[in-house]
C-alpha cells in the first residue's frame, strides 16, 4: 500500500495495489475516485479537496511498525 498527498492540489491517493495494471477510473462522488483494475478490484482511492474532507494531520504522515520474524 501506498499513500500520497499532493498539498499543491490537495490530493490524496492511497494505492492498494502496486502491481502495474491498466484501471478504469470511476467516480463515487465529487470529490472520490476509485481505480477499478482487473477483476474488478480497487486498485486506489483518490481524495479530491482532501483537506477538506478528511483529518489529514491523523493521517499523515503515515506510521507503521515492521516486525521481524525471528529465524
């Protein structure tokens, strides 16, 4: 997963999966769009006006953890 914000245009796309694939773009409302690739999955989310529309100081930057598997 992948998650980007473009201030400038104040846009965030969050990409679910990273395998190249051409997508259909379909709109859900104003200001989401969804990348429909094969099989019909959703491929990424685009935010329009994000700032707008969602807590992006909760949102980013992203945090995560890794743990390591112990061999």
């Amino acid at each position: 997963m992948n998650i980007q914000y473009n201030d400038k245009s104040d846009l965030l796309y969050i990409r679910l999966d990273e395998r190249k694939q051409q997508v259909m773009n379909r709109k859900v409302t104003d200001d989401i769009v969804l990348d429909i690739g094969k099989g019909g999955k959703i491929v990424g989310i685009e935010f329009l006006d994000a700032s707008k529309r969602l807590d992006l100081k909760r949102l980013l930057p992203v945090k995560y953890k890794l743990s390591s598997k112990a061999a």
